[in-house]
C-alpha cells in the first residue's frame, strides 16, 4: 500500500481559466462584475435599467446565462449593446470557460464594463471565479430578509448586494434594515444598495456608485 | 447539483495524474472538503460513485474529510471555530475576520494498492 500525496485545488482548472479571463479583461481595460441571486429576483431588470441610466457614459456588455431559453438576451438586444447568452442546458452555475467561449462569441473589446449574470442560484455559482473584477448579490425583498442567514457563503464572498423589488415592501413581511443587518452579520464590508425597477427608486445612486468603480 | 462538475473534476485529475494501467490499483481518494465551500458531501459521493460505475475506477472509494470554518480576528489575532452565519470573533466580538478554513476544496492524496 503506497500514498500518493496530491494537494491539488479540485477546481484548479477552471481557477486558471478565470486568472486567464482576468487577463483578457485587463488587457482591454474592461471592468467586470458578475451578478448571482436566486431566480427572479430581477437580475435582468437591473442590468436594463442599469444600461438606460449609463448608456451614454459607458459602453456596456453582457454576458447572460440561463438553463433554457435565449428570452433574456432577446430582451438585451433591444437596447443596442453586445451580449451573448450562454445556454448551460440545465447547468446550476456558470465556469470560467463558458465565459471565456462567450466573450470570444461577443463583440465585447470596446466595452467599459462587461456584466456576467449568471444562473439564478445562491448555492452553486458562488464558488465558481469567472475572472470578475467583484461578485454582486441581488435579493429581492419578496424572498424574505433572512436569506443571508441562509446562504452564508454568497454574501461573504460578494461585494455588493442589492436589495431589489423594494416597491414591494408594502405588501410582504419583509424590511431593508433587517435585511441588511442579516447580510452585515455574514460580511461587514458588503457595499447596499436599495432599488426598484418598477418606481426607479434608488437606481441613480447604485449606477452612479458603479461608474465610479470603472475610474478607479 | 455543481457536485457532479465537482465529481468530474476529481476523476480528470485522478486520470491525469496516474498511468491509465495503474487506474485499478487505486483504493482511496482523499479529498478535502470545507464547510463554507457550499457542497454537499452525500451529493459529490453519489455523483462520484455513479461516474466511476464500470470503468477502471469501479472500486475507488472517495473520502472525505470535513474542515471546519475558522476565522482569523485582525483585532485579537485569535483563531476561532464560528457559526456559519454570523462572523463575529468569539473572543473579541470584532467583525473583521478574515477566513482561516472552511473553503478548502482539494485532492489531498491517493491510496494505491502496490501488489
């Protein structure tokens, strides 16, 4: 009986990938976040509004994957920007790979900053590096304010969350403040915002914030 | 379910590190998992023994070993065992803690009958 010690990262392979798009994305100046949240949140809302508030200022890309269906990239296109959606056929997360394959697809080398939505899943995208300059977490307060509690490890590793739906507060049992003391306890450098894409209500300071972050 | 890309990237590896003839000679793999890495240990175990059925890592047994979180207080410098969800030093009751272990994800070794 012989042991072979190994001490190999599981994911190495795709870790390289991810330093290699960092790489890409450095060598032409593109800032990029990757943004995880549960399904329906309103990731794609955001990235829209997000893209008629900066339009002018910045140019935009997106990277968008879903398990089926090209319906959020469709919606993308109307707005006159690069995307290219990455289908994973079922796939919970997306890999370094699949973003790198993407960004070749795209006509993405004039672009200031480059946004990756991912699958909606808290779990699984959260341990994958793409390559993002940050990790941006979106929660909309129809989940209910103790996800954080839930999914731990998310928001540890994201920079920023976004509180989306707040329009919503009425009608659920749900608040920003407690909602954000539970993200706090998991990550006490987490950057809030609090937004609705229905009302516009808090979009200017979250798009102001991210154009800021590219001048840095 | 990212258990099963997990599975895979073990058995990759494995394939890549040890001669095709000597597959079968392999009794363990030992790998380790932390506890804020998000996976779920049983998943990767189904996963794992479901891709190995009829190849020449049929008989392999994947063991995991679970490491703790732990963080480490920038304020106290103290390394503590702390909840999953809330990070705060039990020592010191400072929030800035930076992860000690807990995230680990890898094949510490492989266990090869030599006969």
């Amino acid at each position: 009986m012989s042991v072979l010690k190994i001490e190999k990262k599981i994911l190495e392979k795709n870790d390289q990938i991810a330093e290699r798009n960092r790489g890409i994305f450095l060598s032409h100046n593109i800032f990029t976040m990757n943004m995880l949240s549960s399904p329906g949140s309103g990731k794609t809302s955001l990235i829209e509004k997000t893209i008629l508030k900066l339009d002018e200022q910045i140019k935009i890309g997106v990277i968008e994957g879903d398990p089926q269906t090209d319906l959020d990239a469709q919606r993308l296109n109307s707005l006159a920007i690069p995307v290219v959606q990455i289908i994973t056929n079922g796939g919970c997360h997306l890999e370094a790979n699949l973003v790198n394959d993407a960004f070749s697809k795209g006509n993405f080398t004039n672009v200031d900053l480059l946004i990756i939505e991912n699958v909606g899943n808290l779990v699984c995208p959260a341990g994958f590096d793409l390559g993002e300059n940050f990790k941006i977490v979106v929660v909309s307060v129809t989940e209910g304010d103790d996800k954080p509690l839930k999914y731990p490890v998310v928001f540890r590793n994201s920079s920023v969350m976004i509180i989306n739906k707040i329009d919503l507060l009425p009608f659920v049992n749900s608040s920003i403040d407690q909602l954000s003391k539970n993200a706090l306890k998991i990550n006490p450098s987490l950057k809030i915002f609090a937004t609705s894409c229905y009302t516009g209500e808090g979009l200017d300071l979250w798009c102001e914030w991210l154009k800021n972050q590219l001048n840095r | 379910m990212h258990e099963l890309s997990l599975a895979k990237e073990i058995i990759s590896h494995v394939e890549r590190i040890i001669p095709v003839d000597d597959l079968p000679k392999i009794q363990t793999i030992k790998i380790h998992v932390g506890e804020f890495s998000n996976i779920m240990p049983d998943s990767l175990l189904f996963a794992f023994n479901s891709l190995i059925e009829g190849t020449k890592l049929n008989n392999v047994r994947l063991e995991l070993e679970i490491v703790a979180l732990k963080v480490k207080c920038n304020t106290c410098q103290e390394v503590h065992s702390i909840k999953m969800n809330n990070f705060v030093c039990p020592n010191c009751n400072s929030n800035n803690l930076q992860l000690f272990s807990g995230s680990e994800l890898f094949i510490e070794s492989i266990q090869m009958n030599d006969d």
